[in-house]
C-alpha cells in the first residue's frame, strides 16, 4: 500500500513523550505514512466539557487508523470540580474518552501480548509468553449505571427476587452498575482468540471468568467458548475462575498461552500478566474492530513524570509495532519487533523502571538504531 494515514491522538502526561519515541523508531524504518494529529484528554475536558470532541471522531473516521498516547481519568466529582467555571452548571458527566473510542468504533476486541524479553530484570521468569483476549465494548465497561437510582429503574430491579434485602434502601443511598453480555460480543471476543492461538500455534485457550457465582453472564461466555472449541481441534479449552486465575498466573504462568475474557476481569488480568514480564512499560495493546483499530501503551498519563524525559516507551513503541501488524506491513513489524528484542538483551540501555538511567529518548535511539540494521 502506499502512504498511509494515521491519527495520533498524544493525549495527557507523558502520552507526547512516547508517541515521539514510537515515531522515531517507524520514521527510521522507512513506515510511509502522514500523520493527523488529534485532541483527545483532560485539557478538552476542562475547557470544552468534553475529552473526546467531535472534530477528533471526524478525523479518525478519514484515517486509517490511530495511535494513541495516554489520558488522565479522575472519578466524578474530582472531574466535575475542575471544569472551567462557565461550564460547571451545565450538568456535564466525564466519562473516559478510550471507553468512548471502543464503543463508538465497535473496536469490540482489546489484544494484550505478554511476552517476557531476555534481558530484562523485570521478569518473573524467562519463558513467559502469553496473550490476553479482553472484550471491549460489553460488560461492566458499558456505562449503564445509575446513582441516584431512577424511580423507573428501582421498580423494574424491585421483581427480582434478590432485591428483597434492598427494600429498606432509599433511592440515593443505592448506585446500580450493569453488566451487560451479549451472544455476539461473546462469540466476537471468542473467535478471536481461537483464531489467534490456530495462527500462532498456541495448544491451549483459556476462558476466565466466574459462572459459579455470576451464573448468567459468565455463564453465557463460557457455554458459548465450550461451543465454539469444537471447531478448532487442535486447541483445547481450559476454564477458569477470575481468581484462581490471579493465581495461577503468578504461580505457573509458562503454562498459558491464549487467555480471554469479559472487560472487567480482561483488564485485571491483563495489568497481571503485564508485571510478570516488566510492568507497563512493556504493555501494548490494540483496540481492533472490524473496521478500525486504536493502538496503544497501556500505562497512564504519569504526569508526575512530564517533561523528565523518563518513561519507558518500549509499551508505546511495540503498540507501533502491533500497528504496522494491523496494517500488513509485516516485514517492517518484524524489524521493530528483532530490535526491541536486542536492546532489552543487550541490557545496556535501560529506563529508571527497569534500574537504569537511560531516558526516554535514548531508548527510542537505541530502539530505532537497532530496527535499521535488522
């Protein structure tokens, strides 16, 4: 293909630093592309109302896809009490603008490789590979919540049984949070897993979620995972609690390979297998629909480190590295993906988290230096 277009959305904190060291590193291997940069994040927030405004959903709409930084995201109140003074009357609610993305782009798969680099003083062992599965648009991400709780929404709760030992709560003293399954989003984050692990030859999926207590949900995620491995043959399905999975992770997580699960328990898991192999530092993701994709680091803003030129952007730079895999560029991935693997093993160059004193820039140097000779 010829030059792409790609929205960079940098966002909050630190997200400038390390989309500049991703760039970097695909400015050096030749990846042909224009760049549109995007507002996104807490500055849009406290000025405008809204972190997520409508001429940045126009933009990404007109590319090909995006990368993506970091945001600041504060609870309710702290976030209503920092809006600009015109606009505190005007009842806004903050909500996360990465959220917004998935549900608006039905980017209905979040992909997180965990693979453990030799080299790095950060992992838990060496052999360590492993890939998370999340869902992305469904669960207790979908945002249907109440506090105070409606009337009409009281009394509809108020026919289950189980609300009986609720009867003496008054409305504003109850807040209510859906978690909310479909079939297909079940089946779209299922799919995707099995097909990774058949492309990549991964023996085992692994559905995590809860059906002995959160009967229905979980429920229907893993009878439709034991349905759908009757199509792969070569793969066999374990499952597993929420919890003991949190074990069994830092226990034995060599014997995993292919992990999905809902939202909630994805994003736990996934900041789980995120440490074993170094941190967020390390941490890459995709937000993959259909249609588009979102590529990012999935660290914070860290504004306790803006402007020290400091953070590792390994996360950010591999997130580049999912994108050009994305793209189909996968010769170029390749390169990136030889080069992270030589400076993290030659362990000279390393970042304050892996317990060096190599900034953020040199990093990115070293990174890209080690791309154009792969």
């Amino acid at each position: 293909m010829g030059i792409y277009k790609i929205a960079v959305l940098p966002g909050d904190g630190v997200g400038a630093d390390v989309i500049d060291a991703a760039r970097k590193v695909l400015d050096t291997i030749g990846f042909e592309a224009e760049y549109h940069i995007g507002d996104i994040g807490w500055e849009f927030w406290r000025t405008e109302g809204n972190p997520l405004p409508g001429r940045t959903i126009d933009l990404l709409r007109s590319t090909d896809c995006c990368l993506f930084g970091a945001i600041t995201s504060k609870p309710k109140e702290e976030a209503a009490r920092e809006l600009a003074p015109e606009l505190q009357s005007k009842g806004l609610v903050y909500s996360s603008p990465i959220v917004g993305l998935r549900q608006l782009f039905n980017l209905h798969t979040n992909l997180r490789p965990c693979k453990a680099y030799a080299g790095n003083p950060l992992n838990l062992r060496d052999d360590i590979d492993l890939v998370v599965f999340r869902e992305n648009t469904e669960g207790l991400y979908s945002g249907i919540e109440w506090h105070p709780v409606p009337t009409a929404v009281r009394k509809a709760f108020d026919t289950h049984p189980k609300m009986a030992r609720y009867g003496g709560v008054a409305n504003d003293d109850i807040a209510i949070s859906t978690r909310i399954f479909t079939r297909d989003g079940c089946r779209a984050i299922l799919r995707d897993a099995f097909e990774y692990a058949k492309r990549h030859a991964y023996p085992t999926v692994t559905v995590v979620e809860k059906p002995n207590v959160i009967r229905e949900t979980s429920g229907l995620m893993v009878r439709e995972a034991r349905q759908m491995v009757k199509e792969y043959p070569d793969i066999e399905l374990w499952e597993t609690n929420i919890d003991a999975m949190c074990m069994w992770l830092v226990k034995n997580p060599q014997d995993y390979g292919v992990l999905v699960s809902s939202n909630m328990f994805g994003d736990i898991l996934s900041d789980l297998a995120a440490q074993l192999v170094g941190g967020l530092g390390f941490a890459c993701a995709g937000n993959i629909g259909d249609d588009y994709a979102v590529f990012e680091p999935t660290h914070g803003s860290a504004p306790k480190y803006v402007g020290q030129n400091k953070v590792n952007p390994i996360a950010t730079i591999r997130s580049a590295k999912m994108m050009l895999d994305y793209l189909g560029e996968t010769a170029l991935a390749a390169k990136i993906e030889q080069a992270v693997t030589r400076v993290i093993e030659e362990e000279r160059i390393q970042t304050y988290d892996m317990g060096g004193t190599s900034t953020t820039t040199q990093m990115a140097e070293a990174i890209a230096a080690a791309a154009k000779e792969a």
